[in-house]
C-alpha cells in the first residue's frame, strides 16, 4: 500500500498532471485507491458501464477490442486508460486484461467529477491526453493507407 506522499508523487509524473501544483495532486491523491489485478484478470469489458479512471503503478495492462480481434495498445508504468468511459456516460470503447501482475490507482466518476468542478486544469489535461491519443491513432491509419485517397461519394472531381 502506498502512501498520500508517494501517490502524490506518482500522480507529478504522470504527463496528465505534470503542471498540477503539488497542492492540488494531493486532492486528487486522497480520492484514489490502489487495486491489484493478477496476470489474465479482465479489468473491465467493452461495452460494460464505465465508471472508473485507472493509473498503471507497475504491470502490463492490454487494451483490445472484441469487435475487430486486435490489440488497440499494451499499456506500462504511468499510462492512463479508462479516461474515456469516466468523462462521458457511454459504455467503455475497449475491453481492458492484465497481462502481468498489475497494481493501480483507481478513481471513481463521482469523485473526479468533484474534483474537475473545483480544478479546471485538470480537464484541461485529460483534454490534452485524448487530443494527442486521437492524432496518434489518425497519423497510424494514415500511415498504413496506400494509394491516392478517393473523394467521398458524390464528390466532384477537382
């Protein structure tokens, strides 16, 4: 188990909070819990209500969707996953499965929300993170398209 300091610090050196004053991380500090997951648990299950933010402390959690059969991204130390589900009232986009031993912050959707009301800049980090997520994803399609791109349909010619 880890202490208010230590998840404190944890939280610095995150990318998502990395210019939140100390202060304030420790608001956030005292909101999360530390959760264990064993190699092959599923954290959570695409389409299920999402309600909860995790931080990965240590471990390997894989993102995946069941819709398309492939991995969507493998996940270590410090990364951040179940932002989207937390933020919005829709279903989780992903299922989440550990594959290593893994123990996490977790933060509960009320109590974020609490949090974001009083701390602006928080949401203006989350904002960032899935800005540079969504890029990343665009840039990945893009890179894996060959050829000319054709107009939509019903487009003319230029």
């Amino acid at each position: 188990m880890i202490s208010t300091v230590e998840k404190v610090l944890f939280l610095k050196s995150i990318d998502l909070f990395s210019q939140i004053p100390g202060e304030d991380l420790s608001q956030i500090a005292l909101i999360t819990d530390e959760v264990d997951f064993e190699s092959g648990d599923e954290i959570f299950r695409e389409g299920e209500p999402g309600q909860t933010l995790f931080f990965i402390i240590a471990g390997k959690v894989r993102i995946h969707s069941d819709g398309v059969g492939e991995d969507l991204a493998v996940l270590s130390e410090r990364a951040v996953f179940g932002e989207m589900a937390l933020l919005d009232s829709e279903p989780r986009s992903a299922s989440a499965t550990a594959t290593t031993d893994v123990t996490c912050l977790k933060i509960e959707r009320d109590d974020f929300n609490e949090i974001l009301a009083e701390k602006g800049e928080i949401a203006q980090g989350i904002i960032k993170v899935l800005t540079r997520r969504l890029r990343n994803t665009l840039d990945r399609r893009r890179g894996g398209l060959s050829g000319p791109l054709l107009p939509a349909p019903g487009a003319k010619p230029s």
